[in-house]
C-alpha cells in the first residue's frame, strides 16, 4: 500500500460542488488501496478576502490576530472536505495545522515549519480515517497560530510528505502541469511529462506560478517525487523528481515569465566597501526580498546599482532607498514599474555555448530591448520593458522549438 499526499488549491475547492468533486478524487485514490492524506487551501479567494477585512478594520492589523484570521480559510475548507467524504460513506477526519503536529517559528505571516510531530497523523491513518490537513498553518512555541506565507499549502503538503516518508505528493491543481510556457500566452505551449527539481525551481521562482518555490525546495532536500496534475481531469500531470531529466537533457525546457517586477537604480555610489551592503541589508530587515542585483564596473571610483524587486514592494522599498542613498553619498535614484523578466530554463544550458547568443538573437529580432541580464547555471533571465513580455515569450519559445516533444 502506498501512502499519498494530495494537495488541493483554492480554485479546486471554490464552491461547494468543487469540494464534491474533489472528495470523489480523494475516494478513488483511496480504493485504489493508497492511504491518503489531503491538504486543503481555503476556498477560492477567501484569503484576500479576509485580508481586506482586516485592512478595513485597521490601518495595521495586528499580526498574531491576522494569523489567526487567515488560518480560518483553510479550516474552513477542510472541515467541509471531510464532512463531503463521510458523505460519501469514507471515514475522514480533519486536522488544523497545530493539531498535525505541524511546529514552526515565530515570524507572523512568513513562518518557517521548525519540525512536524506526526503522531496524531499516524494514529490517524492507522484507523483507517483519510486525513485532511488545513494547509498553510503551524504553531509556535506559544500555541499561537502562525501562517507560512501566500501559497503555503504546497509547502504544506511537501513537508507533510516528507515527515511521513510518502510514496509521493500530488499537487492537484486547476492545470494539467508544467507547460513549456503559460498556455495563455503560447497557444502551442506543451505540457512537460517531467522534469528536474532544479529546473522546478527556477521555473517556480521565475514566474512559472503553478506551484511555490519554497515547495519544490523542500521536495528536492527530502527527495519527495511531487507530481503536479489537474483537479479536475485525469491527464498523467508532471513529475518532478530528481533524476535525469530525459525531456530536459541539453535542452531549454521551458519560458518563464514574470510581469510583476520594479527595478531601482541607485546613481553615482562611492565604489568602496559596505555601499551594497547597508542598502541591502536595510531592505531585508523590511522583508523586502531583492532579485537580480547588478553593479557596473565603475569608472573613477563611481559606479551605478540597479537590483530589481516585486512591483508592489517598490513603495516601501524606495522609502528605505532614498535616506539609504543620502546616507552613502549617492548622486541619484531612479525607479521604473514598467519592467518585466523572461527567462529560459533547463539543465541543458549548463556547460553548453550558445544559448545566451540564441535568446539575445530572438529578442532583438522582434526589436526588445534587454535593460539587465542575469544567470543561473540553468537560466539565463532578461530584464525588459513590461509590454514587450509577452512577444518575447512567444518568440522564445519558437527560436528553441518547444513546442515539438525534445529528443
Ligand atoms: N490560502 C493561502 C493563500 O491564498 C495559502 C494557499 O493557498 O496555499 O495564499
Ligand atoms: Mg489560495
């Protein structure tokens, strides 16, 4: 018998059909002699919902409060999930994050899970209930209630799998899996049979928004296989997993894209030590998490800073660069909303000449200009104008023929 976790996301158990429909997948797995343990995000929107609740009652909710709040999504949804399964004749039973021994730090709305206790888990598997676990909760040291962050439930369910030494997590969702590129963009986007947790996760953090970076971390240092599927058919969705990826091997395997993107330039900084730091620095104690950093090489001692960051974090963020910018002797700052990034993924770029030349080429054919470029060794991402995000998706992905299975 094996033991699955599945996760489900808010669009999967929107209403109270949806929640029927996702009951009835869970009784098939279930006879299909897995034992099942399900975790559940909150219903649709409910989570922005209750956030501006909160922002209308105050200017600056408190955060255990808030916590608390948006925790109450998920048991929402889990307790019905359970009630629909019993419904339909399957013992089940739900558990809030604390009550599945899930334990994590102290940082309200971004918390880290510290160490999960499955005992109350096991016990409950052993009886033969399916369990449904509220995602994207823990408890602190305080039996407080924390949350780990927007799109929590996959980390959730990643880290439930690995406590539990699962066969596999499944993270079911409202796509058929990992595309070559948003479908919405490219018509001809195919969807990957598999691919690499690497790739997954700069597919992930690039803007590939099916599923949450901080997830496929977790999966990748547990080696938790996690397949990525759709909700509401049964198409064979995406593994990801740690072996070679064959689809992938000296490949691009996919576009991704990113249209929420702010860049910041500082002008005119001293080149001597400590500049990048106290600004840096002041942007992380704000929790403002800073993407490609570029410095030039400067010219009589003098040089420029440009570091890009999510577009609704350049309020705050030029808040702390202005004074910052005083403070170090800077000439200038500047700011642009209107940017975006394209990057293209795969194992293949690795140790093999020619990509970069590839995707400049294809850019510059439809007459993108690239403003920043960075890398991993298996990416290459460009920073351009918000507008010109889409062509250069789509011509990306026709310079390196992803839409023709890879050999
Ligand atoms: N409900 C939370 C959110 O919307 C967590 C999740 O969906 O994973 O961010
Ligand atoms: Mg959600």
């Amino acid at each position: 018998m094996s033991l699955i976790v599945q996760k489900y996301g808010g669009s999967s158990v929107a209403s109270a059909e949806k929640i029927m429909n996702v009951a009835r997948r869970i009784v098939q797995a279930r006879e299909q002699d897995n034992q099942v343990v399900v975790v559940v995000s909150a219903m649709g929107d409910t989570t922005d919902e209750l956030l501006e609740l909160a922002n209308k009652v105050s200017d600056s909710p408190s955060a255990r409060e808030l916590d608390v709040l948006l925790s109450t999504g998920e048991v929402v949804s889990s307790t019905l999930l359970a009630m629909g399964l019993k419904s339909l004749g399957a013992s089940a039973i739900s558990l809030t994050g604390a009550q599945a021994g899930i334990r994590t730090d102290n940082s309200y709305s971004r918390a880290r899970i510290m160490n999960i206790d499955p005992k109350r888990l096991r016990k409950e598997i052993k009886k033969g209930n399916i369990v449904i676990v509220a995602g994207f909760q823990g408890i602190n040291e305080e039996m407080d209630t924390t949350t780990l962050g927007r799109g929590g439930s996959d980390t959730t369910a990643v880290a439930l799998a690995a406590s539990l030494k699962a066969d596999r997590c499944e993270i079911c969702t409202d796509v058929e899996g990992v595309f070559t590129a948003d479908p919405r963009i490219v018509s001809q986007a195919r969807k990957l049979d598999e691919a690499g947790y690497e790739e997954m996760l700069e597919m992930s953090t690039y803007g590939a928004k099916v599923m949450h970076p901080r997830a496929v971390e977790l999966g990748q240092l547990f080696s938790i296989p996690i397949l990525v599927t759709s909700s509401f058919s049964n198409t064979s969705g995406t593994l990801i997993h740690g072996g070679i990826t064959v689809e992938g091997r000296n490949k691009v395997t996919g576009i991704a894209h990113d249209l929420n993107v702010a860049k910041i330039t500082v002008v005119g900084v001293p080149d001597k030590p400590g500049i990048a730091a106290t600004i840096f620095e002041k942007l992380a104690t704000a929790g403002i998490s800073v993407d490609t950093i570029v410095q030039n090489a400067s010219i009589e001692n003098i040089t420029d800073l440009t570091f890009t960051i999510a577009k609704n974090d350049l309020g705050p963020a030029m808040q702390i660069v202005k004074p910052a910018a005083l403070e170090i002797g800077a000439r200038d700052y500047v700011s642009d909303s209107d940017v975006g990034k394209v990057s293209i993924i795969g194992t293949g770029i690795q140790n093999t000449p020619g990509f970069a030349a590839k995707m400049f080429t294809a850019l510059s054919r439809e007459g993108i200009n690239i403003m920043l470029i960075s890398t991993s060794e298996i990416r290459i991402t460009c920073i351009i104008k918000e507008e010109k995000v889409k062509d250069a998706v789509r011509a990306l992905h026709r310079a390196f023929e992803l839409e023709q299975a890879q050999k």
